[in-house]
C-alpha cells in the first residue's frame, strides 16, 4: 500500500499587509479554547468571572499543589462565577502522579505563591547531592528526593532538570546538574548554570538516549497516586469533575486503569486527559491518543525530553494525529513572559498563532494564570491571536485532507480487513513500545525496566522524533474509536493486536461531514447540533468548519438503580475544550422544533447569525440522522415551526417528506425549509451527496444506503 504522508497547509491569506497594520476590532467568538491554571493569583470570585467573560472555558487545578480544602474553595468560586457570568466553565483536575518532588521546608501563603523559607542560589559548578537520605546537613546543595530508588535510575553523564513549580524561561528558577557519579543513596551532580531556588520544587530525568527512541530506567510510581485518590474522591463528594488530566502518561494501559478506578467510584461520566510529557508517551502516542478523551501536549517536560530543533515538528505531528481522530488537543507553555509582562513577545504570539494554524483546539495556561500578575489580559490576548489565526486557517483544506485520509484508511481497510496492527504501521511509524516488543517475540516492559530488550537497543526509531509520520498507519490503529464512552467498551485488544473491525467514517461521522459540506455550500452562518453524549457534536467539529457550531445538549434521564437524575449539564461543559463548539442547555421537555428557536434566538443574541443568513442543523430523528437547512428571520424566531405533517424521513436513497422526493423549494414565507432552501436541495444519491447536483463527498466517506440503528447521540 505504501505509506501516506500526512501535508500541512495550515493558513490561506486573506487581505494584504495593509490590513494588518490596522486594529483588530473583531471581539467576537473565538473557536479556539483557553484554559487557565488556578492558583491564588485568580482564585478569586471576580477574577475568575473576568476571566471567563474574556474567553477562559476551562479551570485547571493542579493536585500538585495547594489542599483539598483550597481545591474545594476553588470548585465554590468557579461555581459562583458561572452563576455570574451566567456561562459554562470546565473543570479539570490535575493529578501529580509520578512526578518527582524536592522535599524541603515551605511556608503556604495565600498570596502570591508557596515560597521556600529561605530561597538559596546555587552557582554553576557546584557540586549537587541529589539524595533519598532524611538526615541532611541542611546546606543548600543537599537535595532530598521523593522517590527512594532515585539512585538506580540514574548514571554518571545523565542530566537532571530541578526547577520551581510551573517555571518558565523567564524565570532564574531553573537548575540544569549532570551526574558525575552514583553513591549508594546519593547522586553527586555538577550545576550547569546558576538558579535561585524557592518555591515546590520538582526533578525530571532528561532523556540519555541517542540512538534508541527511550533508553532510560522508568520510576515504578503509580499513574495514581494514593494522594491522587484521596483528593479526587473528596472533590467529587460535593462537586463534579469534568475531566482528570493525566500526569506522565506512558500507555493506553495508564488511561485504562485510571479509566476503571474512575468507574469504580462512581466517575463513569468524567473524561480522561492524557498528559504527552516525555519520549515514552510520543512512542506509545497511538494507544494513549485512542484510550483517551483528549490530549494535552506538555511542551515543558517534552522539551526537556526531546531535541528541540524535533520540537516543532513534534508538535504538528501530535497535533494532527488527535485531529485525525477527532479529539481535542491542548498546548502548554506559550506565554511564559506574561507572568510579569503585561503583554507577550513576537515569538510567544506567533507561536500561539501556529499552533492555532496546526489544527490545536485550545492552549492551557500555567504560571501565567497561577501566580501571574496579568491573569486576565493573559487570557485576553490568547484569544485574540487565536481569533485572528482563525481567519487565515484554511478550512476546506482541513477538510479536504482528512476525507482524503479517511478514504485512504478505508480503501486500505476494505481490501486488508484482517490486517493486524503489528503489519500495518512500517518500521519507522509511530506506535506502541509494546506491540514493538511483542512483534519482536518479547514481553511488553514493565515499570521500572528498561524500554525495548537489550537495554532499549531494540526500541525503533519513533516517526514523530525523525520528522516523519505514517498517517495511515495511525489512521488504521484509531479508526472507529469512541469519544465520551467508556474506553474500555471501544478500543481493540492493542496488546494482542486484535485485527480492526470498526470503518474509519461510520455513519453517524458520514452524516457530520456532510453538514460540514453542505454549511459551506449555501454559506451559512451557523451549525446547530442536537446531542446528547456529545459524539455527534465532536465529530461536525473534526472537520473545522468555518462558522460556530452551537451544540444543543438535550437533557435526558439516566437511572443508578437507586434514583433518576437529569443528565446533561455535565456533557456540556466537556464539549468546552473541542475546537469550534459552543455548547447549551435546551430546556428540558421542550420539543425539539422549540429546542431550535431557543438555540437560533440565542445565536442571534449573540450575534452569530443575523437576519436572512442560514442556519445548518443535523439531529436524530429516531434512528435516522436528518441535516435541515434553515433561514432566519429579522429578530432570530421561528415563524413556522415543523409539525408532524411536515415531518421528514430519510429513505436509503434520498430525503423525502412524506414519502415524496423532494424536488422544489418550500415557499418563501417558509422559515423551515428542510432539507430545501432557496432552491438548495440536500440529497443522499447512490454514490454521493449532492447539493444542486454538486458532488459533497465520495459515497465510500459520505455515503449511506439506510437509515442508522444507534440510539440518539
């Protein structure tokens, strides 16, 4: 079959340099997401609300740091400024995991930050003792870790990054020492550079390999820790978690395991993040992208870890792997000198806007908003790069690509069903270390262990670090799997290389691209999404349309076998973080035809569609999947709503109502047109879409012959 290669065309420029010179006078709705870190610089009510009414939809809490009882604090206040700001906010909680910490004295304050008691410098060329002992002599260059086996992991040449929690480039809390020599309980490191030390402060083993991908001794710490637990299990008595982010992820067997400790205390519905931190997580990128429900590219540790002329590349390469599947990816690290600085650097703002160009759906903050003194311009700025890289992101090309990769897949898929995973991807795909190891006849490895047999010499070379990427062979392995479902109901058997039975665009995928399509065609200003889970909704949001999309969450009851509970609130705020979504409540019990005035009133409140623009909407009607074309009146109301003699029903070869084709436009008068409007008409032909007879899509991508079984979405 031979490989595919995945292109990058990120931008289509618009205007000339003119227009550039003058102010962007554009505050509307940004696509691209902002999440902020919580710390005591914007735990408060009025600044986290002045955060959110500038663009923040996601509120981080780092169980590295701080109490359960300040976490709790921080649930009331987010809450409170919801209230206010009468928007949606998400939540997600941060576990430490395996991070390695500094154990020294520290004194708690409110404000601005933990501060070391006594902050120390040490000087390049300093001997450092990095050690496991508790009886130190108290001198600045002993250093107390965390982790008692410390030693074993390390040997003489090894560096070893200390810095303060959340440390940036700008700031002097960034310690670089080289082991010279290991003994017993001690690790004799020479200081590459000056650093003052305060605050928490964390280790992290850099990376010694040079020829195989990961050669380094892994800590055996748990993805959990017990303190992880213990505080996720009180937040969630009184408050919901969205979402638990996932420190040092190294697999999908990580995600896994976390995913069943979730079920197993009542967190069936909280979303997993997965945390790309480290070389080991970009070699198992494929079964942690498919095990979890997004991704965030830790830019800090990942590096410390990697070459950084790779680092751009790494970057694209992640970031098109989560776009190819649909699911959300954050960046880390972009506007480290706004922590003091009231306003970025050109190299901090034309990073922000790459990676927007890249295809990320959102940026998550760190110390910018922790312990920074500009929180809410911060957030402010991000977004208004953000909005101005949407305009010059070319969206029929995102589009364009991934049906071409979807039909690539496909194609593959239809005349290699049986493939195994361990004979798609070529030698030098990014893929799991454990199907490397178990191809190679060897057991996966364990923590603790060395990565790949003979000491990690027989680890492959990892696409993404040598700037070259099968997409196909990714495609393959994450085709089909679920977003928002329990993930152990949705992924294939990685370890057993299980051959792939779920197709690339199901149905229900099929039917989204085609909105997408058909939005583009008659312009319109808006996409309406019925859902439910907030599948459906993610899946239009692959494709990057050029306008909003509102995704309506209709409310539904679920039952715990003790009581029913009204669900839908939750699934809303997860849909916060994908790229393009503007999720709402409907109002339950309310009709669907009424459920859409409401989110077309709403829409033109806020001015995302005006008088006599289109609006695209695509729901379940039953088991069938309908997309409706509607136009919108002078003050954003409905005048005609659809009733049941209106109805209409998909049929395996086109849209009808009433069992007719349609072949004429509704009236003028009419508000609903569907799938009409204007004399454009939305069909389903044999072997394609077709809007006016011109083609939206392939039958083998877009395509369907009958109506979909699944329940509503």
């Amino acid at each position: 079959q031979g490989s595919v290669f995945s292109r990058s065309k990120p931008h289509s420029l618009k205007g000339d340099l003119q227009d550039c010179l003058k102010p962007d006078l554009d505050t509307g709705h940004s696509h691209t997401k902002v999440v902020g870190t919580i710390g005591p610089a914007c735990q408060d009510t009025e600044t986290l609300a002045a955060m959110m009414r500038v663009g923040m939809v996601g509120c981080r809490l780092d169980l590295t740091w701080g109490s359960v009882d300040f976490h709790a604090q921080t649930f009331r206040n987010i809450q409170a400024a919801m209230s206010t700001e009468r928007r949606l906010c998400c939540t997600i909680v941060d576990t430490a995991g395996r991070e390695l910490m500094i154990r020294h004295d520290m004194s708690q304050e409110v404000a601005p930050h933990e501060t070391h008691e006594t902050p120390f410098t040490i000087n390049k060329g300093d001997i450092v003792t990095i050690t496991t002992r508790t009886d130190l002599s108290g001198l600045p260059t002993e250093l107390n870790v965390s982790y008692p086996n410390f030693p074993s992991m390390t040997e003489p040449g090894d560096l070893i990054y200390i810095g303060r929690y959340l440390t940036c480039g700008a700031e002097n809390a960034s310690l670089y020492v080289q082991v010279l020599e290991v003994r017993g309980t001690d690790v004799l490191c020479e200081a590459h550079n000056t650093a003052t030390m305060e605050g928490m402060l964390t280790a992290f083993h850099i990376e010694r390999s040079a020829e195989a991908a990961v050669c380094n001794l892994q800590n055996t710490m748990p993805v959990l820790s017990d303190r992880d637990k213990i505080y996720i299990q009180a937040l969630n008595k009184d408050f919901d978690i969205d979402f638990v982010c996932i420190s040092y992820a190294r697999d999908g067997s990580d995600l896994r395991e976390v995913r069943t400790w979730l079920d197993s205390v009542g967190m069936s519905d909280t979303k997993i993040l997965a945390k790309i931190s480290t070389r080991q997580s970009l070699v198992a990128l494929q079964p942690i992208i498919n095990a979890a429900d997004g991704v965030v590219l830790s830019r800090g540790t990942l590096g410390l870890d990697n070459y950084p002329e790779k680092m751009a590349l790494i970057q694209k390469m992640v970031i098109k792997a989560c776009n190819l599947v649909g699911k959300p990816v954050l960046i880390t690290r972009v506007v480290d000198t706004m922590i003091s600085a009231p306003r970025p650097t050109r190299a901090e703002a034309t990073d922000v806007a790459n990676a927007v160009l890249d295809g990320a759906d959102g940026f998550m903050l760190g110390a910018e908003t922790f312990r920074g003194m500009h929180a809410v311009p911060t957030v402010k700025t991000i977004s208004t790069i953000s909005r101005a890289a949407e305009r010059v992101f070319d969206h029929h090309y995102h589009c364009d690509h991934l049906m071409e990769m979807a039909q690539s897949v496909a194609s593959m898929q239809s005349s290699a069903s049986s493939r195994t995973f361990s004979t798609v991807a070529s030698s030098d795909d990014i893929r799991s270390n454990h199907g490397d190891e178990m191809a190679a006849g060897h057991s996966p490895p364990r923590s603790g262990s060395r990565l790949g047999p003979s000491g990690g010499k027989g680890m492959p070379k990892v696409g993404s670090i040598g700037g070259r990427m099968n997409m196909e062979a990714i495609a393959t392995n994450m085709a089909g799997f679920g977003m928002g479902d329990s993930m152990a109901d949705n992924i294939d058997d990685v370890e057993t290389h299980a051959p792939i039975k779920k197709t690339v665009a199901t149905n229900l995928e099929a039917m989204c691209s085609s909105a997408v399509r058909c939005a583009d065609k008659v312009q319109a200003s808006l996409i309406v999404v019925y859902t439910n889970t907030g599948e459906t909704a993610q899946l239009v949001a692959k494709y990057r349309p050029d306008m909003p999309i509102l995704a309506l969450v209709v409310p539904h009851l679920v039952s715990n076998s003790n009581r029913w509970q009204l669900m839908g609130k939750q699934s809303a705020r997860q849909l916060l973080l994908t790229r393009g979504l503007l999720p709402m409540l409907a109002a339950p019990g309310h009709t669907e035809d009424a459920m859409l005035e409401d989110a077309v009133r709403f829409a033109a409140k806020l001015q995302l569609v005006k008088e006599h623009q289109f609006v695209v909407c695509i729901q379940r009607v039953h088991t069938d999947v309908v997309v409706k074309v509607v136009n919108v009146d002078a003050v954003g109301q409905v005048r005609q709503p659809i009733n049941e003699a209106s109805s209409f029903v998909q049929l395996p070869g086109i849209y009808s109502r009433k069992g007719q084709p349609l072949t004429q436009p509704d009236s003028s008068t009419d508000l609903f047109r569907q799938p009409q409007v204007l004399g454009h008409s939305l069909s389903m032909m044999p072997h394609a879409w077709s809007l006016n007879g011109e083609s939206l899509g392939p039958a083998s991508l877009v395509g369907v012959s009958s109506p979909l079984s699944s329940p509503r979405k």
